[in-house]
C-alpha cells in the first residue's frame, strides 16, 4: 500500500507543476499586477512542494519498516 501511495504521489507532481504554471497564465490574463503575480507565484510553489510530501512519507515509512522497525 505504501509503495503504491510512493508511485501515485510521483505522479501527481508533475500534475500539479503544470497547473501552477496554467494558472498563473489565467491570472496574468486577467490583468494582475506583477506585485501580485510574484505572491501567486511564491504561493503556488508553496503548495507544489507539498506534493512532495506523499512519496517523501510513503519512502520513509517503507525505509522504516525495512529497517524492521
């Protein structure tokens, strides 16, 4: 289960990139200021890297009970 929580997190990541980027395109259509695109942009990379979070846990977990802990 672990490991399958690894390889779908993986996937997700690239996912999430690409809608970030999409969505900071919308934004910039829309007409925000750049002041407010660079906080969009601080925000949205603050989410994409809670991404990496799944597979990071997932590969700790799965070390661990390796480990036979």
């Amino acid at each position: 289960m672990l490991a399958l929580a690894y390889g779908v997190g993986l996937l997700f990541v690239p996912e999430e990139e690409a809608a970030s980027r999409e969505a900071l395109s919308i934004l910039r259509e829309e007409g925000l200021r750049e002041e407010e695109l660079e906080q969009a942009r601080r925000l949205l990379a603050v989410y994409g890297q809670s991404y990496w979070l799944v597979p990071l846990v997932a590969l700790a977990v799965l070390g661990w009970q390796a480990a036979g802990a």
